[in-house]
C-alpha cells in the first residue's frame, strides 16, 4: 500500500468497524468489502426500480 490516511472515527464507529473485521483481515480490506457491498445493494436497488417501471428511463430509440 503506497500511502496511508487517517480518517477520524467516532469510538463507536470504529468499535462497529473493528467487530465486522475477521482475524487477519486489514482495515483496508475491509473498507474495500464494504464498499463493494455496498455498490452491489446500490445497483440491485437500481435494477428492482426499473422492473417495477419506476424511475426515469429513456427507451433506446431517444438516445439516438
């Protein structure tokens, strides 16, 4: 890892933070887990709206 940053946390943040690490698992790579989780919950959100037909949605032929 090239360079580190700091990033103030409340103690029960970092106490939340700390009891979703596994053994041997890096904050780093945690913060990267959550993140991914966290773009998948975003787009599958993204996708249940647009079969449910809400949302703004352009047909294709619009683009054009």
């Amino acid at each position: 890892m090239p360079a580190s940053k700091r990033i103030p946390l409340s103690e029960k943040r970092w106490k939340e933070l700390h009891d979703l690490k596994e053994a041997g698992q890096t904050y780093d790579e945690l913060l990267k887990d959550l993140i991914r989780e966290y773009r998948r919950e975003k787009l599958a959100g993204k996708a249940r709206k647009a079969r449910a037909g809400e949302g703004e949605w352009k047909d294709l032929e619009e683009l054009k």
